[in-house]
C-alpha cells in the first residue's frame, strides 16, 4: 500500500467507527505535448504519473457528506439536500474539488443519491505544480462514489463529472485534458485525446526499452487557473478564432497562418499560431512515437517550449532556465508543461544522464537565486481505480 492510501485510511478511522468501504486513488499527469489546446477543441497527449491521491471512503447513517484531506485541519460538511446551495454560495476552499464532484455526479446520474458519506483524502501529486493535482482528487473522489453510489458512470462521463467540477463549483476553466489523463493512464503509453470528440487513443511511449527517462523540474513558482492569465489566453483564443470565421482554432490549419497574419493584430495572431502549431506538433509527436519511437521527439518538445516562451507567452523565467539548462545536459527535448505562470518542466534524457541534468538544474537554479526546485524523474502509470 502506498503511503498516500494508508495515510488516507488513517484519516478516515479519525472521522468514523465505521469501516471503510474501500480505498480508491487516481494519478496526476504530465502533458507531454499539447498545451492550451484542449480548450480549444485540439489535441493533448498526457500520460499519468505514480503520484496518486488516496480517497477513503465510509457510508453514513444520514445524508451528510463529509470530506477531510490530510492538506487540511478542518473536515467539511454538508447535507446532500443542501449541496446545490453550497456549491451556488462558494467559499468553499479546496473541499470545492470533492464536494463539487459529488455535485455534478449527483446530476449526471440517473440514480436519486441521498446516501451520505465520509471521504478522507491524503496524496502525494505535488499541489500547484502543473501536475494535476485538480485531476487527482477529482478522478479519485469520483471513482469512489461512482462505485459507492452505484452511478453506473464510465471513465469518460467520470472525466466529466470532474471537469464539471473544477469549471462550475471551482471556478477554474479548465478543459478536460487532465481529467481524462487521470481517469484513462496506461503503464508506459501516453493518451491522444481529441478534445473534439473526447476519443482517446493509448499511444505506447517505450522510454524505458529507449534508454530514456522523463525528469520533472518542479519549479515551485505557484500557479493558479482560476487567476488572470489563463482566462486571458482563453479569450485571446476565442478573439482570434471568431476574427478567422471558425468557433475553435481546432478548425486553422498552419496553411491559414498566413491569411491569419494578415487579419489579426501581432498578440492574437501569436496566440493563434501556438495553438495550431502546437496542434500540429501533438500529432507529428504521436506519428513519430509510432514510427520511430522516443528518440524521434525530442525536437518536438522543444518547439513547443519556444511557442509557449515566445508566441503564447505563458512560460517564466525559471522554466526557461530548466529547459536550457537540460537541453545543454543532454535531453533529446524539453518543455515545460501544464498551463504555464509556474509548476514544472519536463526534459527526456538518455537515463546516464539523468543525474548529472539534475544537477546542473540544482546550479543553475541556485546561481539564478532562484528557489531550490523539486526534482525528480516520472513513468507513465495506471488511471484512476479502485485499491481496496
Ligand atoms: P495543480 O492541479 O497543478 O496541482 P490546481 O490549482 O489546479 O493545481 O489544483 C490545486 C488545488 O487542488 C489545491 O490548491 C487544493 O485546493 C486542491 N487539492 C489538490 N489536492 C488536494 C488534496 N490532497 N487535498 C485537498 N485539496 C487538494
Ligand atoms: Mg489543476
């Protein structure tokens, strides 16, 4: 049992007597390649990580439901029958992510919930550094009350019930690419989604039998969607998709750029071209996964740090200087990844160099003055699932 599922438990044995119906947990990701594109009906291609968040679970007497985390002192409360009320009036802090999964699971089911619950929650997703820590507790709380309340949802409509969450009781307007990360991992493969039809695609990543590893550089600069710049880029999107006659930049080709040069002022036709360049890139790094395998996407990844440095704007100079610094230790590629402001970069480097490439980012972090990032490498993992 990993330490998050026992620390989980453990909670739950100090809010109840009862015992426990099960242990569920759900991973965060890594967005290997496709930034800010799923809100703008493109392509992602995440892969969920061995960071998981632990979601224990006990039925109640009453209809209350009950969620304490172990990133709180303080459990939360409320009664299913007031739970529209609660997610309407807000102010609800991070209990907002499980409590507004129960909410907007409520309301996809076709079962009338009433069964109250207690959910102790413990993870070990590092929280605001562009590895989902949103989509883990989501996933991992919906997976346990999907099963506990017998809302017979599947993976994608659960990814949803998530998404709903973190929009509507949140207020982070988030697409879906980390739900969907979280709810549908693989071991060692990456998933394709298109973030038009929600299909998604298991694509193998083979770092492993490559001789490759991705190291993550947290670099501890907190982000946060619900702030300025993401809403930002969300409108500066959906400025320059309606002044191109199309809803979604999904639907620009790079063959439109130069007609979208012409139309659009310098910011908006920056912000256009990363989303259909980075669409683009999404699926040449999928062809090149399957053709020819990790080593062959390494340029990709770093094309698509300079489009979010230079066209989309939303790296920081901490990020810059890991993806540098990597690149000059010897990955095939870097980026940072996630919705940008902060969080982390990723580098994909030969495994004998890993070590060294941390280092160097440990120098250059400090020579910087910067904070002392969280370093550490990741393999692609299983979704979300039940554990106990
Ligand atoms: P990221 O998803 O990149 O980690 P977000 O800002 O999207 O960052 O989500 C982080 C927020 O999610 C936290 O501030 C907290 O409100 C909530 N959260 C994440 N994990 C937990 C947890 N284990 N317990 C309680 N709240 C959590
Ligand atoms: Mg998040």
């Amino acid at each position: 049992m990993t330490a998050s599922l026992s620390a989980a438990s453990a909670l739950l044995a100090t809010l109840t007597d009862r015992a426990p119906e099960g242990v569920w947990s759900a991973p965060g990701r890594v967005n290997l390649i496709g930034e800010h594109t799923d809100y703008n009906e493109g392509f992602v291609l995440p892969f969920a990580i061995e960071h998981r968040t632990a979601a224990a679970l006990a039925v109640r007497d009453d209809d209350v439901i009950r969620v304490a985390s172990t990133f709180s002192d303080e459990p939360v409360e409320v009664a299913l029958s007031e739970l529209d009320a609660a997610i309407e009036a807000g102010g609800l802090d991070w209990a907002a992510y499980p409590l507004g999964v129960a909410w907007a699971l409520r309301a996809a089911s076709t079962e009338g919930i009433a069964r109250g619950v207690d959910i102790a929650i413990s993870s070990d997703v590092p929280v605001g550094a562009g590895l989902s820590s949103s989509a883990a507790i989501e996933s991992s709380v919906a997976s346990a009350l999907n099963d506990v309340w017998g809302a017979g949802l599947d993976r994608v409509a659960l990814a949803r019930v998530g998404r709903i969450a973190e929009n509507d009781a949140v207020g982070a307007p988030t697409g879906i690419m980390d739900q969907m990360a979280s709810m549908l991992g693989r071991p060692d493969a990456a998933t394709f989604l298109d973030c038009r039809t929600l299909e998604a695609d298991s694509v193998d990543l083979g770092f492993e039998a490559a001789g490759l590893a991705i190291l993550v550089v947290d670099t501890r600069v907190e982000h946060a969607h619900s702030s300025g710049g993401y809403r930002e880029r969300r409108a500066s999107c959906e400025a320059g998709a309606a002044a191109l006659g199309v809803t979604w930049l999904r639907d620009v080709s790079v063959a439109d750029l130069d007609r979208a040069r012409a139309t659009l002022d310098d910011e908006t036709f920056r912000r256009v071209r990363h989303i259909v360049t980075e669409n683009q890139r999404v699926l040449d790094t999928v062809a090149a996964l399957r053709a020819d395998g990790p080593t062959a996407i390494g340029e990709l990844l770093t094309a698509s740090h300079a489009s979010m440095r230079d066209d989309f704007e939303i790296s920081v100079p901490e990020l810059d200087l890991a993806v540098d610094t990597a690149l000059e230790a010897g990955a095939v590629g870097a980026r940072m990844t996630g919705g940008g402001f902060g969080g982390s970069a990723i580098a994909l480097l030969p495994q004998e160099k890993i070590a060294d490439a941390a280092a160097a980012v440990e120098r250059a972090f400090a020579a910087a003055g910067y904070t002392a990032p969280h370093i550490f490498t990741v393999a692609a993992s299983e979704g979300a699932r039940r554990d106990a």
